[in-house]
C-alpha cells in the first residue's frame, strides 16, 4: 500500500519510527517492541537505517519485512544514499520489493567524522531519481522546520527541497521540533514556494534529559525556555520527567492538528510505552 495515499482520508495520519537492532545483537530484542507498537495500530512504522551505507551492516529490510508480514502493517523503509553506489542500492531495493515493502523514506544520510567515502549520490533528490528509475516504489523525503544544519539559510534549504519534492515525493516528514511555531512559520514557506504535498509532524517526547539535549543538538533544534524550566523542575526524578515530557508532546499534537495538520509522526526511540501514553491520549483527536 501507498502510505502517502492515506492522506486522501479524512483522518490524521498516525505513524512510528523505530531503529533496528545493531547487527551483533539478536534481532528478537526488537520483537516485543514492534508487539507493543503493532497493537495500537499506528498507519504505518518507519524503520531507521545506519548512515554507513552497507546493507549487510543493517537490519532496516529485516525490521521492515516483520511489521508488513508479522503485524501487518504498512512499514516505511528509510534508506541513506551517501556513500553508496548504485549496485549497492540496487541491491537493498530488490530485497525490499521481495519483502513486499513499497514505502521508502529516500535520505542522503551524514558523513561520519574522518570518512572519506565516495559514491554515486551527492543528494537525496539523486536517490529519489534513482529510486524512480528502477521501480514502483512510494518514495517520503524529509523535510527541517527549522532548516537543514549545513544549509546557509531557510530559504536555500526551501530550494532545495523543492527540487527533491519534484523529483516525486509523495510526502514528507519533519525533523523533530518543540516549537509549533517553527513549524507553522515553515509550513507557510513551503505553500509559498509551491510544494503542497502532505508534511508529516515529527514529535519527539522527552523521555530522558540526555537524550533530549543530544538530539536537540545534532539536528539544531531550538528547545523553548518553557521546555528547559520542566526539564530543570523534573530531572531528578524520572517518572516526572517522562510524564511531563508525555504532557508537552501531546500538547504539540493536539496544537498541531488543530491548526490543519494532518500527519504527525512520533520518534518513539523503541519505548513503546511512552507511545502507548501519547496514544491514548490521542485516541479521540486523531480519529
Ligand atoms: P538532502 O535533502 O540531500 O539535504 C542535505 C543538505 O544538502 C541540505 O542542507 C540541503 O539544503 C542541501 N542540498 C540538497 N540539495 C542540494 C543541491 N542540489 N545543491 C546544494 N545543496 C543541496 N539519517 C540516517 O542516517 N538514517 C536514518 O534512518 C535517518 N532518518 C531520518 C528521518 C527523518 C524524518 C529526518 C528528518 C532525518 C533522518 N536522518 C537519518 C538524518 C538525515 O540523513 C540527515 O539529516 C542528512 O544530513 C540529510 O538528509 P536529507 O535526506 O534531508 O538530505
């Protein structure tokens, strides 16, 4: 099934992200997880992939292949294009359409520190074409409320993302970001510029202060000064932290959705009960 169709329904679109067991690690660790996930029936899961580019190295297909046959569920497989050749993408791209996984979530993915790889892929929107080359797959791209890191300026990055999304994009989805505002402030921009294919939500509940501020500073996301003040009120204690960040998340989604958005997608960082809270307390707003 197309995943981006779903948009075509009158309902909000309510996904998943998950990551894959590291290769050495049995891949049943995953299995209760996606139990867990599976039986709240979220419209799809999407399935990180590591940035090292080698298929082997990587269980996205594997993780992808269990939610569509096992739980079936609509998977969306990402895939990093950086570092890759064309046979190696070709290669993952056969795997996935024999596992019946139709969705992919086309990205450059970064350089690791010291690497010098090359290949035949400077850009996702040289994946996208490359993807649209070979096969019937639904291709979903990302997009950065508050700008790509390496771009200079929003604007640049609006560009940019224009030429992946005509590439044939069937929807995107965002960065996590904790202010709705830069959300909405980049909504308007893309409307502007002509892309009017569905933006999927990216919200990421806080669950531990690490983490938070790690991800926070990998991807550039601003953290409000409300945020911070219930991060210092609650970090000594856990369970608070955790339900506060539970608070704060559905407040950004019940916001959201109330001002027209029609995806929001949850980085669950494999903790499914952190997505059963938010899910249950989504169950009448998101129908
Ligand atoms: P691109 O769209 O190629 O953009 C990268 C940069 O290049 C941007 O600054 C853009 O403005 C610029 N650019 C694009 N085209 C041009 C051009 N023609 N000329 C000049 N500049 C250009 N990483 C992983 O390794 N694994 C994952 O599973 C993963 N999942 C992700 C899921 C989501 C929803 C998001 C938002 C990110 C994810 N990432 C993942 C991170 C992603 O790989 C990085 O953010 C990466 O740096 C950019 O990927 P992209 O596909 O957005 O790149």
């Amino acid at each position: 099934m197309n995943i981006s169709r779903l948009f075509e329904k009158e309902k909000i679109v309510f996904s998943f992200e998950i990551f894959p067991p590291k290769y050495e690690t049995p891949i049943e660790i995953v299995y209760d997880t996606l139990e867990a996930l599976g039986d709240l029936s979220p419209d799809y899961i999407s399935v990180t992939y590591g940035a090292g580019g080698n298929s082997r190295d990587n269980r996205t297909c594997e993780v992808a292949s269990i939610i569509k046959n096992k739980h079936k569920i609509e998977p969306l497989a990402h895939l990093t294009c950086i570092g890759s050749t064309k046979e190696d993408i070709k290669e993952i791209l056969d795997d996935l359409k024999k596992n019946g996984v139709q969705n992919i979530l086309a990205l450059r993915g970064d350089k690791r520190d010291g690497e010098a790889r090359v290949g035949d892929f400077r850009y996702a929107s040289d994946l996208i074409e490359y993807i649209k080359s070979i096969g019937d797959f639904n291709v979903v791209a990302a997009c950065y409320p508050e700008k790509h890191l390496d771009c200079n300026s929003i604007d640049d990055d609006v560009n940019n993302l224009k030429n992946k999304v005509d590439k044939g994009v069937g929807h995107l989805v965002s960065q996590l970001f904790f202010d709705n505002n830069s959300f909405y402030n980049f909504r308007e921009k893309l409307t502007k510029k002509g892309i009017n294919i569905p933006i999927t939500a990216g919200i990421m509940p806080l669950t531990q202060k690490n983490q938070i501020t790690k991800m926070a500073n990998m991807c550039g996301a601003k953290i409000p000064s409300k945020y911070l003040k219930m991060i210092d009120k609650y970090e000594n204690d856990k369970t608070a932290l955790r339900d506060a960040g539970i608070f704060y998340a559905t407040e950004q989604i019940i916001d959201l959705i109330a001002n027209g958005v029609r995806g929001v997608h949850l980085y669950t960082m494999n903790n499914p009960v952190v997505a059963r809270k938010i899910s249950i307390n989504m169950a009448n707003i998101i129908k």
